[in-house]
C-alpha cells in the first residue's frame, strides 16, 4: 500500500520518506523467506563461533575447528538459498552474491570482480617499486618497552577525543579477543584487544580504525530517523571506509606522527628515545612487507589478504573447495604472495574469526572500503586545504564536521554510489587508492 501511494502521490513524499521506504523493502527482500528456525540457529551459531574460534585459535585446533566450519558453510548456504535475492540473481555465484549483499548492499559480485582486477593489475606493478624504494630509507628502530597497559589505554581514550569521539555517548574497552564495534549514536561500544606491553602502535592502529566506525555511528541520525531503516549506516563497505581513512590515511601521515611523538615520548618516558622519533614511528607503520599476518599486514598489501580470503570462501559456498582442504589451500595462496608458508593453522586459516561468526561474503568490504577512503581523502584535501596542518597541530574539528555532513549525518539517504558520486564526483574506483600509495611510499621516498 505504501509503494501504491508513493507511486499515486509522489509529492506527498519527501527524498527521506522514499529512501525509508526503499530500505524497508530492501530488509524485508532479505528475510522475508528464511524460516525462523534457521535465523535463530544463526544467531546461536554466531554467538558460540566467538568463543570457538578463541578455543581453536589459542590450541592451534583445526580439527575442533573444521566441523564447526561446516556446520557454519551449510547454514549460511542454507539461509541463501531460501532469499528471493538468490533466485533472482543473475550472478554466477548467486549463493555468494546473496551473502555478500547482506553485508554490501547494493553492489554486485561482477562489479567487485572488475574493480578488484583492475586493482590486482596495478597494484602488482607498483609493489616491486614501493619495496626497492624502501631499501634506499634502511631499516627503521625497533620500539623498546614496556610500555605500560594503563598507559596505552590512557593514550587511546585520548586519541580518540582528538579525532571527534564523544565519550559522553559512548566508551572504549579492552578484550581477549578480537577487536569489535557497535551499538547506536547515544550509547558507542569500541572494544579493542588487550595491548602488547612491547608494541604501543598495535592497540593504538586498533582503537584509531574502531575511533573511526565509531565516528560513523555517533554521526548517524539522531532525531527524526534514528529507529528507521534510512537511518542506519550504508553497510560494510562504507563502515569500514571510515575506518580505514582514520587509522590507515590520515593517522599515517607524517603529520600525524609530527603531533603523536612528543606526547608518547613523555607519556611513556622514553625522553630522548630515537625510536620514539616522529620520523622512526612514522617509519614503523609505513613498512611495506609480504607477511602471513592480515592484522599486521600494511596497507600496500592489504588487498592480497582480502583477495585471497574471498577466493577461498567463495570456493567454500560454491562447494569447489571442501573444508577439510581449507588448510593446504590457504597456506599455497599464502605462498604464492609471500614466499611463505605459515608454521601452523592458528598463523594460517584459523587467524581471522569471521568464518567462525558466519560473516561470509564481508571480506571485500575492507578493500573497497579502502579505496572509498583514498576516494574521501582526495577530495577532503581539496575541500580542507591546510588538513596536513591540521593533523600536526592535532585539530579533527574540520575534518570530523567534513565527514558528519557528507557521510554519517546522510544514513542511508542514498546508495553507495550515488553518495560517492555525489561527495566525490566518481563512482567507486581504485585510481585514487592507487595515487595513494604512489604518493606516500614513492614520492615521498
């Protein structure tokens, strides 16, 4: 009745009523078929892959871990298969295409095989160049601890302030586990890993990319559409988009290092300390490497980690790759980028806990998320022409306000897309991530 009378009546409708109403459907199109049983089995599920990944993971148990996997696969296959997404998909992989979907609306599996292509290409000409660039720089100094847990929590609550997080809706904690973010615009959870007493930068790149999905849930509506769908974010791609452009761009500037190292060299009172430096901390985190590890990975081989999980996962729905071969897949992808093999399968196909909580089909929001951010960043610098100097005197008023008015404060007023367009003038594409990485590891060099 309501899709009648906006079709009868359109000027009774205003752009928030419509995009409400479309998101309604939308929803509704998602779930509308699954039978109950099978969204509370999920939910259970969900809920317990948590706590058996941190089983497996710290007992390096994959033989615990591959029947839980399986379980997990043939219910997310299950669920798929009941959505009209999947019978109306014209995807190859229309099972995949439903699951990723749930996580990034409106984007299909065709369009990520072409943004991610083009991607792959350019990235593996410009990688050799960034790593026979970094040899000319030497190897940066190792960080010398310990560096208190209070401290560091101290330091990251305050982190969060400059850029915008408001504790008065919200809070940071600390967990075993794996770092997690949620909640509404008045009552912001952050939860970040327990800190290594040896390496501050690890909780602090943490609570930097949760300060940034942070930010992006306190900027949502909060009046008229916060309990509707128009008022929700845009879904992963854009989440982690936010994410990303606080923790990977902005705070790994050298400005930003310019503000930071002072204040930790004091905090932590390694006065004098050469590896407490602006220009040896910004080192640290602009290292290139070909590492095993997703978590520590750099943002210049940030894609080959999502790239080869989305493989693997899509084989593991489309039922090309069974479970019990996930481990010698995974460590021949590994090689194949890093020369590597991981010692076992906690370094290997049990590091990452999204399988365990049935999140099939995310993967790729980080690396469009990336290229989103490098996209936002652009046209931020064109739009807040003294940012640099901004970041060194540790002022993210503008750059927070920039952000609430053209991405949080929008919801789901329009898709993707249509947002990207609109803020950056282009729809979503990789040149501007790409002019990213060229600037800061070969320019600079």
């Amino acid at each position: 009745k309501a899709q009648e009378h906006h079709q009868k009546s359109p000027q009774d409708w205003d752009v928030w009523d419509s995009a409400n109403l479309h998101e309604m459907e939308r929803m509704y199109r998602h779930y509308c078929n699954v039978p109950s049983p099978l969204m509370e089995r999920r939910a259970h599920l969900s809920y317990e892959g948590r706590r058996r990944h941190r089983a497996v993971l710290k007992g390096n148990d994959w033989e615990s871990a591959k029947g839980f996997l399986q379980e997990m696969i043939d219910l997310q296959c299950n669920i798929a298969e009941t959505k009209p997404l999947n019978a109306n998909s014209h995807a190859t992989e229309p099972l995949y295409e439903t699951l990723m979907q749930e996580h990034i609306p409106d984007m299909r599996l065709d369009d990520v095989d072409q943004i991610f292509s083009g991607y792959e290409e350019k990235l593996n000409g410009l990688l050799p160049q960034i790593l026979e660039a970094q040899k000319t720089r030497g190897t940066p100094l190792p960080l010398k601890g310990p560096f208190a847990s209070d401290l560091q929590l101290w330091l990251n609550k305050s982190l969060l302030s400059v850029i915008g997080f408001d504790f008065q809706r919200g809070g940071l904690y600390e967990t075993g586990h794996n770092p997690v973010e949620g909640g509404t615009p008045d009552d912001t959870r952050l939860v970040i890993k327990t800190s290594d007493t040896e390496n501050f930068l690890e909780s602090m790149k943490s609570t930097l990319h949760e300060g940034g999905h942070g930010l992006y849930i306190q900027g949502l509506p909060r009046t008229q559409w916060r309990y509707q769908p128009v008022g929700q974010d845009l879904g992963a791609a854009v989440q982690e988009s936010q994410a990303l452009l606080i923790e990977m761009i902005l705070a790994r500037m050298p400005e930003f290092f310019d503000y930071l190292a002072p204040r930790v060299e004091g905090l932590f009172q390694k006065f004098g300390d050469p590896a407490m430096s602006a220009q040896n901390l910004y080192a640290l985190k602009t290292q290139t490497a070909l590492t095993i590890d997703r978590k520590n990975a750099d943002e210049a081989t940030y894609f080959y980690h999502i790239n080869m999980r989305m493989k693997l996962e899509r084989k593991l729905i489309n039922r090309t790759l069974k479970v019990k071969d996930l481990p010698d897949a995974w460590n021949a992808e590994v090689k194949k980028f890093t020369g590597k093999e991981p010692a076992t399968n906690a370094q290997g196909c049990l590091q990452d806990v999204h399988w365990f909580v049935g999140k099939f089909g995310y993967y790729p929001a980080y690396s469009l998320g990336h290229m989103m951010a490098a996209q936002l960043n652009a046209t931020m610098k064109r739009d807040i022409q003294n940012l640099p100097e901004l970041i060194a005197a540790g002022d993210f008023t503008p750059i927070t306000k920039w952000l609430n008015t053209n991405i949080h404060d929008k919801g789901r007023l329009e898709k993707t897309n249509q947002l990207l367009q609109g803020v950056t003038g282009k729809a979503l594409n990789s040149n501007a991530l790409i002019q990213h990485l060229e600037d800061r590891y070969l320019r600079a060099a």
